[in-house]
C-alpha cells in the first residue's frame, strides 16, 4: 500500500487525523537524558591531527 504525497498541510493534517488513537497516545516515558562522558584525547588521536595546520 502506497500513500500519496499531501498536496497542502489542510490534506497532511487530515492524514494525521485519520491516525488510529492506539498509535497517537504515549506509552511508557522514554527514560531521561543521561551525562555525557567526559572527552578524552589519547596520543593516537592527537598523532592524527598534530600536523593538520600543514594541511590547511
């Protein structure tokens, strides 16, 4: 099955409406948002871009 494109955002909004309930409502929460890790440059890392102002 194929759904053509909508043609103004009166259709698209109309083919959102058409949305099952079951498929709009939330379920479970999503879990929260967690730290990021702290950067670390190791000596390989840096060997790869110590000379980049040649290249530049």
């Amino acid at each position: 099955m194929t759904n053509p494109e909508a043609e103004s955002f009166a259709e698209l909004i109309a083919d959102c409406a058409d949305i099952p309930a079951a498929l709009r409502t939330r379920g479970q929460d999503l879990p929260g948002q967690r730290a990021a890790s702290p950067w670390e440059v190791d000596d390989a890392t840096f060997a790869q871009v110590s000379n980049l102002e040649e290249f530049v």
